[in-house]
C-alpha cells in the first residue's frame, strides 16, 4: 500500500515493506541513532 501525504510545505511518500528486511533494518538503526538525541525518540 502506497500513501502520499500533501501539503504545500511537506511531501511525504511512504510505502509498505516486509519485516526483517536487513537493509531497512539498518537504515532504521541509523535513523534512531541520529534522531534520538536530538529529538528524545524511544527505541520501540
């Protein structure tokens, strides 16, 4: 399922993807690296 959330400031597109894909996985890992002292986001 794709879905695409619009606003004339902000583009957002997202689609679905399996579970345990190790390339998202990392990808994610890296964002939470990044994101979380910045913005105090919780490892789920």
């Amino acid at each position: 399922m794709k879905q695409i959330l619009w606003s004339p400031d902000t583009l957002i597109a997202t689609v679905e993807v399996d579970e345990g894909d190790d390339v998202i996985d990392a990808v994610e890992q890296i964002a939470m690296q990044v994101f979380q002292p910045r913005f105090n986001v919780k490892d789920r």
